[in-house]
C-alpha cells in the first residue's frame, strides 16, 4: 500500500462510501499490519513499508542473490498488500526463467535485466531516457523500465552521442517537452553537458564505465558529469540506471500532480 491508496482509502471513507471498520481492516492487513514493517525470510527482510514512507516500493536486487532467494522476496513484496508490482533488478537468465515459472504476471526486458511481476501502474508524466551509444543501451534500458515501472510515461531516444551533434539537436522538441531526461554516456561522458545547455528540462545523468582504458570502467564520464558546465545536471554513479529511472518517475510524477491540481482559492480582496 503506496500514499496514493492510502489516500484514497481514507478519502472514500470521508465520502461514506467505505465504512470505517473496512478500512481498519484493510489497514490492519497494509503496511501497519505486520507489526514490525518487514517480512523476515532468514536470508532477508523485506520492507513492507517503504511504499508508505516514500511512495515507491522496495526494489529486488537480483545480483547476489539465488533465483530461489529472489523468487522469494518477489512472492513477500506481492503478499503485502498494495497494488504496485514487485520490481526486481540485475537479473540473470536463470533467476529470470525462475521468475517467468513462478508467476503469470511478470514483464520482462532481457536487455535491461528487469523484471515486474504484477500490473504496470498507469503512465503518470513524461521521461525521456536518451543514450550516447548503442554499447549504452542496456542501462539505458534498466533506467527505461524502472521509470515505466514507477508509474512514468517513457520515450527512448538511442545513438545520439556528441561525436555527432545533428543527432541529438533533431530531437530537441522532444527533450524540452518531457517532465525528466535521463542522460546514459559512457566515454568522455560529455552529452548531459550538451543537453543541459539546449533545454532546461530537469536531467539526471548515468555514467557507464563503457569505454577504453583511460575511461577507467566510467570514471572519466562521471567526474565529466560531476564537472558539468551546463546547470542543474544531477548525476547518479556508475551504470545506476536503477537510481536514475526512480529519480526520473518520481520528478515525472510530481510535475504531473503539479498541473493537474486544482488551483488554489484566491482570497477575496481586503475592504
């Protein structure tokens, strides 16, 4: 259960068409059911209250982690209550196939090494996630899922690098149209400083430690981006397209709730 539904739970009640004590019950069996926030497998405690606290629920990571082991998180994150799907992140093949056998529902992308398990929520503003390079695609693409799978509406713009500005500068409109542009950029890591000076759209940027040796596995693109000349660049760390994605979804949906929200009552003028 995310703030979205509690609010909604509690509006319904306000407007008498949930009753009180359905709504205790639906409560006692959400986030403060559990007594302690978490479900403890031995091996891990998965947090059943993060929705709550931050509006998004907690993510799997997959890396590390047995296909029985994650397979199990997945099946804790889906008995809690809520609506939101049970994302798991750096996924292998085998924990992948786990996962297609033990649930109906899951969306997968192999190139991201994603996976939802549950309903996509409804698209709730706009993110573009832009890469430099093809070899910049699969974290490109994890950013991608992640921001769909937070409730974010997203476009993917590929192979726009600085090594070719015409690329990029054709989809201008695009960019300046989005609520969120993630940047992934591997090499010199100079394309979020390009797109921070075309459009004053809010932008995270995504070093990838693909390059040469001197790049040092993403290094050279990541202090590139740290030193940005172009303003209000955020910068996330290496290959995270994981933190990106929830970055970009959740700038995506406040922008979204901003101009949908119904103005503010002016007050009437002093005698």
């Amino acid at each position: 259960m995310d703030r979205t539904e509690v609010r909604d739970l509690l509006a319904r009640v306000a407007d008498g068409s949930v009753t009180v004590e359905a709504a205790e019950q639906r409560l006692a069996t959400g986030p403060f059911g559990d007594g302690a926030g978490f479900a403890d497998l031995d091996f891990a405690r998965i947090d059943t209250h993060r929705a709550l606290r931050t509006g998004d629920p907690e993510v799997v990571y997959a890396a590390g982690k047995t296909a029985e082991q994650t397979v199990a998180a997945v099946r804790a994150l889906r008995g809690a209550s809520g609506s939101r799907p049970a994302i798991v992140t750096r996924a292998d093949a085998a924990t992948i196939d786990a996962l297609r056998d033990a649930f109906d529902d899951c969306h997968v992308d192999d190139e991201a090494r994603c996976v939802a398990v549950g309903e996509l929520p409804p698209a709730c503003g706009h993110v573009t996630v832009v890469s430099a390079g093809t070899s910049d695609a699969p974290v490109a693409a994890e950013a991608a899922f992640v921001s769909r799978a937070y409730g974010a509406d997203v476009k993917r713009i590929s192979d726009v690098g600085v090594a070719g500005l015409h690329r990029v500068l054709a989809e201008r409109a695009t960019l300046d149209a989005s609520d969120c542009v993630v940047i992934v950029a591997g090499m010199d890591g100079a394309l979020p400083s390009v797109v921070g000076g075309l459009v004053g759209t809010p932008l995270v940027a995504v070093p990838t430690s693909v390059g040469y040796g001197a790049s040092f596995g993403g290094l050279a693109a990541l202090l590139t981006m740290l030193n940005s000349c172009a303003p209000g660049v955020a910068v996330v760390n290496i290959d995270n397209g994981f933190g990106a994605g929830v970055f970009a979804a959740r700038v995506a949906r406040a922008a979204h709730s901003a101009s949908t929200a119904p103005a503010a009552p002016t007050a009437p003028p002093r005698p």
